[in-house]
C-alpha cells in the first residue's frame, strides 16, 4: 500500500517532469519546423503556380518548368510532413538531417524558379559557424525569403550573409509592396517572424525587422560564433 499512499518520490516526480518537459520542447520544435518548411514550399508553389499561367501560352517550355518545379517541392514537403508526423506518432527524436548554410544555394534556387529575382551575397570564413548556428541561420533566411514572396511576390530581393568578426550576420531586403498575387489576408500575423524571433534569441543573437528609407522591408539577424560566458 506504500507507493500508492504516499506517491512517487521527489525525484522520480522531478524527473517526470523533466522528460514530459523534454517531449514538449520536442514537439514544438517540429511544429517550427514543420512551419517553416510547408510554409515556404506553399507559398513558392503558388507563385509558381501563377507564373505558368501567365506563361502557358507564349512560353510554354518556361510553364512546363514552373510545373516540374512544383512538383519536385511539393514532393520535399510531403517527406517532411510524412518524417514529422512519424516522429510524433513513434515520440521519437528527429533523426533527418537539418538545412544548414551548406544547403542556401539550393534554397536562393528554388526562390529564383518563383521568377524573383534574388541578389545573393556571402563572405567570410563559414568553416567557423558551429552546426547549430548554421542550422538556425538557414531557417531565418528561409523565413525571411519566404515572407519577401508573400508580400511582394517576384520583386527583386537582397539577401546577404556574411561572417564579420566574431559574428554571422543574415540581412534580406526587398520592397514593402509587389505583384499582389493576394498571398496574404489584411490583419493576419503570421508566426514567421515570432520564430526567427525565438531563434535568434536562444543563441544570444540580435534581430531586427521593419520598413527603412526607400520603401523596403529588412529582417537583420546577428548571431554570435561563441556564446558568451
């Protein structure tokens, strides 16, 4: 009668605690995941979607690309749905690997297919960037990507990413109006900029997002190299 008069331990109440903690940490961030990647994958293939209209009939080799583009990113996004949701049915840790910054090529890619075009510049030694920060990085910059086709689809982006210092720092621009393809309702906060918020904040980064002179939008991530002791 002992255990069920007086109840678990400390400890073992301590370290239920602890995992069911652990598993919701977890759980969330697949949810972010699971986010960022549908998110951006939806929104590139509705542009696209658009383009091959617009193109079927003088250019149809251009509207056949458009539509194996998004065929292929539609079939990248239901294998990352398909892991996810198996993760979450087994309560098992993820085991695909992650984007890092060795996959941002790809990614400008498959934005520049939407017909944005996308002025990239990276410097510095990335060797340095720990795999954590490279990871993040990679989802900021899809972030900020994704929301430049959502509010101003196939306007010209800038995107920078360098390693300055002790720092990476990940700067997007493009302007505060496009093509209004109407990918976005009036009101609606989308989540998007709360997560890169939250990422760069757990590395001890800084971020900024908002209007500047010139009518363009700009999302600045510095994170450091190094944590701070």
């Amino acid at each position: 009668m002992a255990p069920s008069l007086l109840g678990p331990r400390p400890a073992e109440r301590l370290a239920a605690l602890e995992e069911q903690t652990r598993l919701l940490a977890g759980r969330n961030r697949l949810a972010q995941e699971l986010h960022d990647s549908i998110g951006h994958t939806l929104t590139a293939a509705t542009i696209q979607a658009a383009v091959a209209a617009e193109l079927m009939e003088r250019e149809p080799e251009a509207a056949r690309r458009a539509l194996t583009s998004i065929e292929e990113s539609s079939r990248s996004a239901m294998d990352d749905l398909d892991h996810v949701l198996g993760v979450l049915r087994e309560g098992k840790a993820p085991r695909a690997p992650q984007h890092t910054l060795g996959d941002l090529h790809a990614l400008v890619e498959r934005v520049r297919q939407t017909g944005t075009e996308v002025r990239a510049d990276t410097g510095g030694d990335w060797a340095r960037v720990p795999a954590a920060v490279s990871r993040e990085a990679y989802r900021i910059v899809q972030e900020g990507l994704t929301n430049a086709l959502r509010h101003a689809p196939r306007a010209p982006v800038t995107l920078r990413v360098v390693v300055t210092g002790d720092w990476l720092e990940a700067e997007l621009t493009n302007p505060l109006a496009g093509g209004g393809l109407g990918l976005t309702r009036p009101g609606r906060r989308g989540r998007g900029l709360t997560g890169v918020g939250e990422r760069v904040t757990l590395l001890r980064g800084e971020v900024s997002a908002g209007p500047v002179p010139g009518g363009r939008w700009r999302l600045l991530a510095r994170i450091p190299l190094r944590s701070a002791p």
